[in-house]
C-alpha cells in the first residue's frame, strides 16, 4: 500500500477559506495523501463566523500554542 498511498509523514493538510456576502465562511479542506500523492478532498463545511465560534469555543484540547 506504500506504492500506491504517501506515508503519513509525507502527507500535508491545506484548507481554503472564502467569505461570502452574505456572512457564511466556506472551509475547504484537501490533502496530498490520495493515490501516487494526488489530492483529495478531505471536507466542506459553509459556517457562519458565530457557528464557526461556537464550535471551537465547544473544544478543551487545545495545546499553549494553539491559543
């Protein structure tokens, strides 16, 4: 599965932000970790900034740097 998958070490996340009139933000989330190191799409939420609050705010993982 080497051959076909990048190892995980190898495999960067990128996301996409777009605002839009209407206050709704759009992430777009891909990585390179598709076949032969292709891109995927990993994930496409369309949040308002308040939801997009509410939802980090809802997490207590975060390490120091992260703040």
């Amino acid at each position: 599965m080497c051959l076909l998958y990048p190892k995980e070490d190898n495999i960067s996340y990128s996301v996409e932000i777009k605002t839009f009139p209407n206050g709704f933000v759009n992430l777009f989330f891909t990585s390179n970790g598709g076949k032969f190191g292709t891109d995927e799409v990993l994930a496409e939420y369309n949040l308002t900034p308040k939801r997009l609050l509410e939802i980090l705010n809802d997490r207590d993982d975060y390490k120091e740097n992260e703040l």
